[in-house]
C-alpha cells in the first residue's frame, strides 16, 4: 500500500470509526445555514461530519449531502414501502426515522435512531437497495435464537436481502435479483460445502445475503409466488415476539404452504448445499 493510500485508509478508518459511536444529532445555525453534527450519547461527545440538506419526506428524515434527487429518493422509498406493506404485511413505520447520508467507503449502518448511508446509494434508484435493505429491516424480520443460530443471519440477512431482491425487481425491469456472479465470487471465499445450517457454527453468517437469500427465492418459485407471500406474512406475524430456528422455520413453512415436498427442498438447501450446487450446475450449461 503506498503511502497516500495509506493515509486516505487511515483517514476513513478513523472516520468510521468515530461516526460507528454516534448516535444523534446536533443542530445549531451558522451563519443562517443549518449545519447538522453527530453527537455520541455518552460524554457529550461529538464529531463534525457535513453540512447536509434536511428533507423531511413522509417516511422519515433525510440527511442528504450534495446534489440528490430527493422527489426520486421520495417516489422510490414510498414505493418500497407500499410494495412490502402489500406483499408481506403492513407495518407502521415511524416517520421519526431519520437517514443520513455518510460518504462512500464508511458503510451504511443503523443505530438505534439513524440509517447511515453512502451517499452514492441515493444517487439513483439502482444503487438504492442499500437503503431499502435497511428500511426493509425495520418492520420485516422476525428475531433468531440467540448464538448459533442468530449467526446463521438467515432471519435477519437472507430475509432481507430477499425482500430487498423483490422490491428492486418491482422498482427496476431489468434488474437481475440472482447475480450467479456475485454468488460465484462469494462462494470462491468460502468452503463451498457448509450448507446454510452450519453457517453460524463456520462463520460463514455473510453467506446468508447471497445463499440465503437465493434459498428464499428458490422456496418462493418451487410454493409459487403468492403461496410464498401469504405464508411468509403468517409467520412474520406469528413469530414476531418469539425466536425462531431453522428448524422452527423449515416445520412452519411445510405447513402454511401445504406442501409436503418442501421437506426434501430444505434437506437440499438448509441441510446439505445439493441446492446451491445444482443452481450453479445449472447456470453452467447455459
Ligand atoms: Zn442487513
């Protein structure tokens, strides 16, 4: 690494870090320009970021820096919301949300008040999944058992992503929610031989945004779409308060889609990673 991208490493490094600790805002006027700082909840202490723009838009507050389309930024999240509300059930998303824009290479984040996010994620609807990820987050998951299996991130991530998958699907007619590619290079970093099961046991939790996801794709494609929905919204609804585990998962969805075949599908997806393998196999011979 030369030495200027060794300072611009450390810059950001030390950036993210200080801006991972905070969880408010300031505000205070300089000059007749309203001037937004991050304030950390303990010691008072507080970092200066940027002047942002301040858009309060129907589903939260938005922090936005530099030039963005803030009608687009309002078409596409309220679009978003619409289409979960109608497919996986309605949540009341509080309009107290606020979002704040943070320059690319911090990595979007949330924390208990704010969604941090890249600012190039705002730029256009493509790069917008970033953020309807983390809008997605705050009313559709149901919470994993604690250890081993909330490190699978199936309950929180492989959901999300896929929800996330649908919604950009909607949003964009040429979009292509399985990315073989992406899932290529992704498995490349990992045993190819730990099935979802055991992603928490291996580590292997960053899987679930790919594998995971595509699982819940495939599912959704062998049950029929609308069979999928009604009994994704079901068990959101049931298991909201109460943890779940895989195989909680595999049991409930055999029965809410009434279909005794899944049983084989889950060994091939959750239990083993036949399912993975065939779906590269296949992308092979094409
Ligand atoms: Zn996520």
């Amino acid at each position: 690494m030369c030495l200027i991208n060794f300072i611009k490493w450390l810059k950001y490094s030390v950036c993210a870090y200080l801006v991972s600790y905070v969880m408010g805002y300031a505000e205070n006027g300089i000059n007749g320009i309203r001037r937004y700082i991050f304030k950390a909840h303990k010691n008072d202490f507080a970092v200066a970021v940027a002047k942002y723009t301040v858009k309060t838009l129907s589903v939260g507050k938005f922090y936005l820096l530099g030039e963005i389309n803030s009608s687009q930024v309002e078409n596409t999240m309220t679009t978003a919301h619409s289409y979960m509300n109608e497919h996986y059930g309605v949540r009341d998303i509080s309009s107290n949300v606020n979002y704040a824009a943070i320059p690319k290479w911090f990595g979007s984040f949330a924390s208990p008040v704010t969604i941090f996010i890249e600012t190039y994620s705002l730029g256009s609807i493509k790069n917008m999944n970033g953020i309807i990820h983390e809008f997605i987050h705050l009313g559709w998951n149901v919470p994993a058992e604690s250890g081993e299996t909330q490190r699978i991130r199936f309950f929180d991530e492989a959901f999300t992503s896929y929800f996330e998958m649908r919604v950009m699907e909607y949003l964009l007619k040429d979009y292509n929610p399985v990315n073989v590619d992406v899932y290529k290079n992704q498995l490349n970093r990992y045993d190819g031989n730990v099935p979802i099961i055991d992603f928490g046991k291996h580590g292997y939790g960053d899987l679930s945004y790919t594998i995971g996801a595509i699982c819940l794709y495939k599912l959704s494609e062998f049950v029929g779409i609308d069979v999928f929905e009604k009994a994704t919204r079901t068990f959101l609804e049931k298991y909201k308060d109460t943890p779940v585990n895989m195989e909680i998962f595999c049991n409930e969805y055999i029965k809410l889609c009434d279909k005794p075949e899944l049983e084989q599908f889950f060994k091939d997806w959750i239990y083993t990673t036949n399912g993975p393998k065939s779906l590269l196999e296949s992308y092979k011979c094409e």
